[in-house]
C-alpha cells in the first residue's frame, strides 16, 4: 500500500495523525493537509486507500463516486488497520499519541 508520510525535522518522539483521503484519491490537498499537521508537531501519514485500484485520483464527481463503491470495506479498514501498525513501528512517533 502507498501513503504519503509528512513529519517534522526531529529525532524526538512525536504523536501521530491518520489524514484520511476524500473520494478523489490521495489528491495534493490531502498530501497538503499531512505536511500542516506536521508542521504542527505531528507524524502525519495518509494512506492510499485506493492502492488496490492502481493508486486512482479523479476530479470527476461520477468516476469517484464509482472509486468509493468499488472499494470494499474490508480492504479499506485492513489499510486502515495496516497504517497503525505502521505507526506503531515508526521510530519517531509514539503509540500512546494517535488520533
């Protein structure tokens, strides 16, 4: 799975946040969203939920609408699932810390 990962300059352990992508894709708003949370304080990781439709983005509000019902919900929360215990492992933030 793909995901776009923004995080300050520092060694120190940070808290994290999931951005969560809109129907269009993991677009450069949201990649632009994680690197605001960043630069905040915080680990900020948005996962491609459409990975497993070969990393899709539209503009097109019928072809996203498709996009999201193609995507099962399973899939979703495993990537979800996946995220965490990617965090989980990431050396600079720290588990007590996610939203």
């Amino acid at each position: 799975m793909k995901a776009f990962v923004a995080a300050p300059q520092t060694r120190e352990k940070l808290p994290a946040v999931i951005v969560v992508q809109e129907w269009w894709g993991l677009t450069d708003h949201i990649k632009d969203i994680a690197r605001r949370y960043a630069a905040e304080g915080y680990v900020a990781i948005a996962p491609d939920l459409y990975s497993r439709l070969g990393h899709a983005l539209t503009t097109d509000a019928g072809e996203a609408g498709k996009l999201m019902n193609t995507l099962k919900q399973e899939d979703g929360l495993a990537d979800l699932n996946a995220t965490v215990a990617y965090l989980n492992q990431f050396q600079r933030s720290t588990q007590r810390r996610l939203a």
